[in-house]
C-alpha cells in the first residue's frame, strides 16, 4: 500500500468518509438504475453554492477531496462484484461538494473494438484525476456532460 495511502487511513476524517460512502454508493447504483442520469446528478450535486469555484488546473488537491477519493476507492474494492466507474464518480462528486469542493464528473468512450464502444467514467479536479491514472484523458476521449439544473431537470 502506498505511503499515501496508509497515511490517509489514520485520519479520522477518512473513516467517517468511509461510513458515508457506505450509505451514499448504494443510494448513487439504485438511483442511477432507477431514476437515470440526469436525475441522480442533479440530486448528487446539491446546492451550486455548497461548493466553491471550479479548482484552476494544477491546483493542488485539497485533503478533504483525497480523503473521499481513498474512503470510495475502499468501499468500492469491498464490494464482492465491484462497483461500476459511475456510481464510484458520481459518489466522489457529491461527498467532494458536500464538503465544500467543486469537482468535474468526466465521462468519455474509446475507440469501439468488436462492436462494442468502451465507456468510462471519472472525477478530477483543477484537471488532475483522482480516481485513474494520470493518462485517462489519452485513453478516453471526453464527451460534454450537461449539468441539470432546476429548469431542465431531465438532460440526458
């Protein structure tokens, strides 16, 4: 486990994250299936005003947002059949901005490959990814996620 890691298990605030999480992912998978996109999104993302500005590129990650990234991260490894990439991003989104953190929900597909056309989602901040790699954004190509709002709650 790396150093990072290890260090972040210790602070109380993960564990508490990690309690959340637990409540929030399966609420996140049930109203994805049930209620869609657009509609869990706009629940998920709470108020415009809980979070503060879109971070600038190359800012550094605050604590808090690593903390909630490590607490899904946990949970979701837990899980005997894992948990999909949008429940895990779409989680991370609303615990990031329940604490105050405006987060970007990445969504991208890949080239099709034997009919099949590869989807995958994914959180960063001030352009960093927090739950991939670093070269996520060379493997996906990004595709516009509309933010819902209360006039237009059924974007899709």
């Amino acid at each position: 486990m790396p150093d990072r890691a290890r260090r972040m298990r210790t602070r109380p605030a993960f564990w508490f994250a990690l309690v959340e999480t637990v409540v929030v992912m399966p609420w996140v998978a049930l109203s994805l299936r049930t209620r869609g996109f657009a509609r869990t999104m706009q629940s998920a993302a709470g108020s415009p005003d809980g979070a503060s500005a879109a971070a600038r590129r190359g800012a550094p990650v605050p604590v808090a947002v690593l903390v909630v990234t490590a607490a899904v991260t946990t949970v979701a490894g837990r899980r005997p059949t894992g948990w999909t990439c949008l429940p895990r991003a779409v989680t991370i989104v609303r615990l990031a901005r329940r604490r105050g953190h405006e987060v970007e929900l990445c969504v991208g597909v890949a080239s099709p490959t034997e009919g099949v056309l590869p989807a995958h989602a994914w959180v960063e901040y001030g352009g960093v990814p927090l739950n991939d790699t670093a070269d996520v954004r060379e493997r996906y190509l990004v595709i516009p996620v509309p933010a819902p709002t209360d006039r237009n709650p059924d974007v899709r």
